[in-house]
C-alpha cells in the first residue's frame, strides 16, 4: 500500500490550480437552481461546434447540428403526444446512436428516461419495467423479444404508447407497437421550448442498481450529474478538448458509461465513439478505427485487455486517457506502462450516491477525493456495523486505515434516493458524530491513503459485485430456492485469483442428495431468470448452513472459505468457461483456476 506523498501531493495541487483555478472559481459559483441541463449543453454545442462530429457508430457519423435537429424531431413529436416534463420514458435498448437521441431528446422536455437494464431476464425485468411505469415504452428491435416474454406480467398505466426502433430490419413492427423511426419524420427540426424550463437539480433518468441487498432499485440521476458533472469532469479530471474522442464499449443503462463516458466528452465538444458491447477482440481495433483518445473502463475491462497476450504494437494506440472506475491496484502501473497510458481518471461513486470521488491529481491506485465531506469510520465486519465510542458516535480510521465509507448528505450534495422513499431511508445513517447530523452508507469498504485520497478495498452487505455488476445475493437466491431439488440455499461472492470483483457462489442444501441433484435443470433455470454476470460461478453443497438468532445465514465463514478444496469437506461445483454445465471441482480443477488456465 503507497500512501500520498506529502511533497508530491503539494506539487501537483499547486500545478493544478495554477492551470484551472479560474475555471475551478466559475463552476463553484454556479447557483443550486440553474437552467444548465443535458438539452441545454447540447444546444449550445450545436452553435459552436456545429460541423465537429458528435457521435460515431459502427459506419455512421453525427456532428453535432445533425445530432441537435434529429434529436429536436424526437423531442418535438413527443411533446404532440402529450410528454411532459416529469412524465416517465421507458427505454430498452442496446448501444446504438437511436438510444443516445432518445435519452436526449426526452432530457430536453424535463421528462424522465428509464434505462432498463437490457439483460435483464423474466421477473427481474418485468419487475423493473413495473416500479417506474412510462407514459411511453421504447423497445428496439433487438430486445423485442425479452419485452415479448414478459408483456403478459406488465401493469401498464392507461393509455401507455409503446413504439418500436428498428436495428437491422430483420422484423416487421410488431402488433400494438408504433415504428417510432418513421413517425418523427414530419416534427419540426427546430429547438423545442420546453428545453429552458429544465433546470439542473430535475431529475434526467433512473438508473437501476441492486442497492445493498434485493432485488433492482431506481436510482434518480439529475441533469446535474449529466451537465454540471460532464463539465467538471471534463475540463478539470480528464482534461478534454473538442479534438478529443472516447471510446465507450460499456452498457449505456449504467452510470459508468452514461456519466463517464458520454457527460465529460460531450460537455468539451468531442465525440463519443459507441460500439454494441465490449469485445476484446475487436476493442483495439475499435480504437484504431475511430482514432480514440480515451476509453472508459471498468475493472473487468482492464483485466480483460492484460490477460491477452502480449503483442509488439500494444503501445501503439491513439490512447492517452482513460477514465472509469474499478482500475485494480495489482494491475495499475502494467496497465499504464503496457498501452502506453498518461492519465488515469479513476473515479468512485454509485448511481444512487450523493457524491463521487475522481483522480483529479493523476496520482496512481487511488480514486481521487471528492468536494464533498466524507469519513471512513471503523467497521465490526463480524458484527456487520459500525464501530461506536462510549458516546455512542462512530469513530474514524487513521491514515492507512480502512473502514466504511460515509458521505455526508447536506445541501448540493443532498441524496437523493430511489424512487422507494423506504429504500432511500435504509441507505442514510443519522446522528454519526453529533445530534442530527444525516450521512449516506456507501457500503463499501475504504483505505484511508492521506491528503483526502482514498483507496477501494470491497464492498459489504449481500450485494457483490461480477463483470462490472452489483449481483444482489436476494434476487439470486430466490431462483435458487424455486429448484425442486433445494432445500434452502445462500449466495455470496468469492474472489478468483487475478479476477476482478466477487464469483457468484450458491451454498446449497438439497433435499435428498448431491447425486439426485438435477444441474442441468438448474442451470437452465439460472439462464432463463438471471443475467449472465448474476448466474452462480460455484455450488457448494452442505447438510446444514449455520443462522444467526434472527434466523439470518452467517456468511463471514462460508466467504473465508471461498472454494478451497482444503478447509472444508464439503462437495464443489464449478461452471468453468464456455462450459454449458456444471463439473465437479476436482484437485485438478481447482489447481488449474489458480493458476489461471481458465480465464474468468
């Protein structure tokens, strides 16, 4: 563990405000309540770099007047039909420029985009489809027939408009839908009026994350995460110019790519580059085609692109940027070193949180500070809370410590919540170092590193996070406990050498016996009701799983033990890469994912 040089930390915040200390004092003085919004900056973009390109897609290109008009027809037809500002828009779509002009073109009347997590399956989607009910629901061609299988589960609110994107035109338009593409031909390419109303703390979009435990929550995103953040972002963190271009591989139903990616490149007038999703394959090639400057990542990505073998033209890219989050300390310095990377915009922060923390200083293995107040107070994981004084307050770490990360919840940096008021409340802790004082749990577990710079270390609770994604142990067990063949089950995540994040891992115990224990059924099931980063890597099969006296499963053990072969007798299962079943975990097996012959 390096923590910040004193020296070095004093040189760099010098070198920093003596570049943008003007820049740094206008955007403080920017009011609360201002007409800054997604439209707005979109608008103004237009003006002044009307002919710039704005967003390239596979053989396509929009500069940003193109963009603005076609957005406007969107915008304006959709205010013929009745969309107002506050009015909820369903979206399920992949990456693809129709997405990005959708999002937009709703942000621009001040209603609300719905990002519906596109690999979602069964009940998970259609309960996310069901907690933020649109006015309007936008299916594109190629998640028809996820919204298909699950049209009959639906509680559509009256008179609920749903419209079709086409993609490659392998379908006709279905029964019941409208072709949304050709209905906006005719609207007016002109600004609508409505883009002036929106101001910057309205809400622009949910986004859906798993929380700390259940199944997804909507987190509200405002178009001062979008706006005012792209600027900061932007300018200060990644320092974009309007020549630059950002690759974005990444799913744009996550904040990641969306506020990440999208926000900061935008708000400097240059382009985003999109592809469907990541390859590793074709990601370099990708690069070199659209002469990126940058890419978001996350942790999974950067694992991905150093587990390929070495190649002589590495370095040779247009890269000098990247900006994400989850960068793994282990790998930093190779990763940089490898490509022939310059700046590391490490970020932190989750849809729902109050505030974020970015690498502002360029410093290696740290995700940066934030504006924001925050404390690191000393946590009982055994006990799975805070650790108190004799007053009853909680108690901070040291410099190098590690502890809960908590983020104070006042003014600008406000939480917002989720659209369940009771799942907001869950998220706040009141009264942490003084009477009525409100902190917002991040559930993460974070290295004090000095100078307000921290480290991630892991994430609490029953969510873990796989392939980039929180997988909430509830939703999991719940398809578990549907098997005939299980008695009762727990999850919980394991870490895989040279892995990021957690591997779902099921414990199990059956109702009659491993041998009579139907895997291929249960595998089917998994695929047909869980997105893939949530199906279980690993089953372990036990007569009994220890509770506590509130009947909760004590999972601390279970998560030390992880799958090693060696402190349990209990019987492994394993889903090993490309596989289409389960094997069972042999001495051989686990040998070989140590030392990594299977790539996870």
């Amino acid at each position: 563990m390096s923590l910040i040089d004193k020296k070095e930390y004093r040189k760099r915040i010098r070198e920093f405000y003596k570049k943008f200390g003007n820049e740094i004092a206008k955007v403080q003085k920017l009011p609360l309540e201002n007409k800054i919004s997604w439209g707005s900056l979109l608008e103004k973009n237009a003006i002044e770099y009307g002919d710039r390109p704005a967003i390239l897609f596979e053989d396509s290109e929009l500069t940003y007047k193109q963009f603005n008009k076609i957005v406007n027809q969107y915008a304006n037809y959709f205010i013929s039909l009745g969309l107002e500002k506050g009015d909820v828009v369903e979206i399920l779509m992949k990456n693809r420029t129709e997405l990005l002009i959708i999002y937009t073109a709703v942000a621009k009347i001040g209603a609300i985009s719905s990002m519906i997590n596109n690999e979602l399956r069964k009940k998970t989607l259609a309960y996310c489809l069901n907690l933020t009910p649109g006015k309007f629901v936008i299916i594109g061609e190629e998640c028809y027939d996820k919204f298909n299988k699950v049209k009959s589960l639906l509680n559509p609110l009256e008179e609920q408009k749903l419209f079709f994107v086409r993609d490659q035109g392998l379908m006709d338009i279905p029964d019941g839908l409208e072709d949304l593409t050709e209905n906006i031909k005719e609207s007016l390419v002109e600004n609508p009026a409505t883009t002036v109303n929106v101001k910057t703390r309205d809400p622009i979009a949910y986004i859906f994350t798993s929380g700390t435990t259940g199944l997804p929550k909507a987190a509200i995103q405002l178009h001062q995460g979008m706006a005012v953040y792209g600027i900061y972002y932007g300018v200060f963190a990644a320092q974009f110019t309007p020549n630059d271009i950002i690759y974005v591989s990444l799913p744009l139903f996550h904040g990641t790519a969306l506020a990440l990616g999208w926000a900061p490149i935008m708000a400097m007038g240059g382009a985003i580059a999109m592809s469907r999703k990541f390859s590793v394959s074709r990601f370099w090639k990708d690069i070199r085609k659209f002469k990126a400057s940058a890419f978001v990542y996350i942790g999974e990505v950067c694992r991905y692109l150093m587990n390929q073998e070495p190649h002589p033209d590495d370095s040779n890219n247009t890269v000098k940027t990247i900006i994400g989050v989850g960068l793994r300390p282990e790998i930093w310095k190779d990763f940089k070193k490898r490509f022939d990377i310059t700046r590391v915009v490490e970020s932190y922060g989750a849809s729902e949180s109050n505030a974020g923390f970015i690498n502002l200083l360029n410093f290696d293995c740290t995700v940066g500070f934030t504006a924001a107040q925050y404390a690191v107070v000393k946590y009982d994981i055994e006990a799975n809370e805070p650790i108190r004084d004799e007053n009853g307050y909680f108690k901070r770490v040291g410099v190098g410590g590690t502890g809960l990360l908590l983020i104070k919840s006042y003014g600008a940096y406000k939480f917002v919540g989720y659209t369940d008021k009771k799942a907001s409340e869950k998220k706040l802790f009141r009264n942490v170092f003084f009477e009525g004082d409100e902190w917002f749990n991040t559930g993460d577990l974070m290295r004090e590193l000095g100078y307000s710079h921290l480290q991630f270390v892991d994430r609490l609770g029953d969510t873990f996070r796989w392939k980039g994604h929180n997988v909430s142990t509830t939703e999991v067990e719940e398809v578990l406990n549907t098997h005939e063949d299980v008695l009762f089950s727990c999850v919980y995540g394991v870490q895989i050498p040279f892995t990021d994040g957690r591997a779902g891992m099921a414990a199990i115990v059956p109702k009659t016996s491993v041998d009579a224990f139907d895997f291929k059924k249960l595998l089917e099931n998994f695929r047909e009701n869980l997105a893939s980063y949530a199906i279980p890597i690993f089953l372990r099969f036990k007569s009994e799983i220890a509770v506590t006296a509130t009947f909760k499963f004590k999972k601390l053990k279970l998560k030390e033990e992880e799958f090693d072969i060696d402190k349990t007798d209990d019987i492994f299962y394993v889903l090993l890469p490309g596989e289409s079943e389960y094997t069972l975990l042999t001495r051989e097996i686990y040998d070989n994912i140590l030392n990594r012959k299977y790539k996870y």
